[in-house]
C-alpha cells in the first residue's frame, strides 16, 4: 500500500538515513518503508538541505500557493482566451491573402505567397 500525502515520521526519517548507510537502492527503501521512488528521493534531497535552504523552499511554495488561490476562473478563462482568439491583425492579413486570386495551380496547392508578398517580387 502507498502512502501518497501521508507525512513523514521521525522514525520513517531515522530508517531511511540507516537504509542509505546500508547502500540499499531507491527502491529496496521504497519497498520497505511502502513509498515510491520519487518520494524517498525527494525525501533524501530534503534532508539533505541546510535549514536557510528550507526556509526559503517554503517560502517560496507559500507564495506560490497564494499566487495560486488569488488566481480566480475570470483569469483562467482570460488567458486561455487569449491563446485562443487569433489577433485581429492577422485576421486581416489572412482575410486579404484569402480575397487573391491564385497565380496558378502550384501557388492554390502549395500556398506560395500572395502577390507582392514573396521576395522574388520585392526585387
């Protein structure tokens, strides 16, 4: 069984530094002490920090957190808007090159550039 979200205990913290001394894998400590892989990494990278370092990870996740709860659905509608809604200038600029005619068969098929815009007319 695993323990996803389930903090780690002092005791869990105290087997896996002895486990690491044995020179056991990622995944013998897992197994034993029923978490995945990630976790226990992630657990190693932790203790291994110094504490500023902690400090300043939580803070960061905090702000991180509150950046996210402030972070209503009219933003999130709002910028999935605006990936989705094309600029009207290039509208334009699509609806123009639709109104040309094509010179020939090639330019319909392979889309070649309208008229007055291809660097062989700009010459």
């Amino acid at each position: 069984m695993k323990r996803r979200g389930i903090r780690w205990t002092a005791e869990e913290n105290q087997l896996l530094d002895k486990l690491r001394k044995e020179n056991r894998s990622i995944e013998e400590i897992a197994a034993q002490l029923g978490r995945t892989g990630s976790s226990v990494e992630s657990r190693i990278h932790w203790l291994a920090l110094t504490p500023e370092q902690k400090v300043r990870r939580n803070l960061h996740i905090q702000d991180y957190r509150e950046r996210q709860k402030y972070r209503g659905p009219t933003q999130q509608a709002n910028r999935a808007e605006a990936t989705t809604k094309p600029c009207p200038l290039v509208l334009a600029e699509r609806d123009y090159r639709l109104s040309l005619a094509p010179r020939d068969l090639t330019a319909a098929l392979m889309g070649d550039p309208a008229i007055g815009r291809s660097a062989l007319d700009r010459r």
